[in-house]
C-alpha cells in the first residue's frame, strides 16, 4: 500500500489565458471536489511576474504544477518555482483526465503521484477510427 501524504497536495494549473480556469471548472463538475485546484495564467503577465505568482501558489506545502505547455512562459515559470523545493512536481500536457486523477490521489507522495499523473495522461491519448462504409 502506498504511503500517504501528510497533507493533501495542492494543485496548480500553469497556463496561456483562461484554460486554466476552464479545465478547474469542468474537473469540479465532472468529480464534485472543489477547492484543489487553483489556477495561475501568464495573461499580462511578465516572465517575472509569473515566476512569482507561481512561486507564491506553491508555498507552504506539496504541489503538484500542471503546466499547459513544456517550453515557453507558464513551463519556464513553472520549473523555476519547483527548482528549490523537494516537495514539488511539474507535469506538462495537462489534462481533463489527469485532473480528475489528481483530486481523488492528492493523499499519495508528490513524486508518486506526479509519475501516476503522467501515466494518466499517456493512457488518455488514443486514436479512433470511424468506420468507413463505402457505398456500393
């Protein structure tokens, strides 16, 4: 059995504009867990700017940053908030499905779940094919 957290890690969704907050709101509707989640956007924000606000949701405890893209502002700021804390996490790509995953695991060690998280969203990604009836 896997060990748990002391305290619930936190999440933070880094992102361009409002998708943060989108993807906060269709997470809590979908599991009815609120409170969890909050997001960061880098919308008139300057790199500096950013890497604050990033720092300043991270304090205090074990998070969890989900970032939308792995290069650019919200990545940059991202990984430069979790570089002087041992109790911090960077998962890139995020996902409806790794958010889901995320509010019903917060209780597991944050490397655990950061590696369950990324899982979730490799397991997510699929192509479907619709079947192609050609007419006679």
């Amino acid at each position: 059995m896997a060990e748990r957290a002391e305290t619930p890690v936190r999440g933070v969704i880094v992102t361009h504009a409002r998708l943060g907050e989108a993807l906060i709101e269709a997470a809590e509707e979908i599991s009815g867990v609120h409170g969890a989640l909050t997001a960061v956007s880098n919308r008139s924000c300057s790199a500096e700017r950013l890497r604050g606000l990033v720092a300043e949701a991270t304090a205090g405890g074990p998070a969890v940053l989900f970032v939308d893209l792995s290069s650019g502002s919200c990545g940059f700021a991202s990984r430069a908030a979790a570089s002087s804390c041992t109790d911090v996490a960077v998962v890139t790509g995020v996902s409806l499905p790794m958010l889901l995953d995320f509010l019903f695991h917060r209780h597991l060690p944050v490397a655990e779940l950061a590696a369950r998280l990324v899982d979730k969203g490799r397991d997510n990604i699929t192509v479907s094919h619709a079947s192609r009836s050609v007419p006679d």
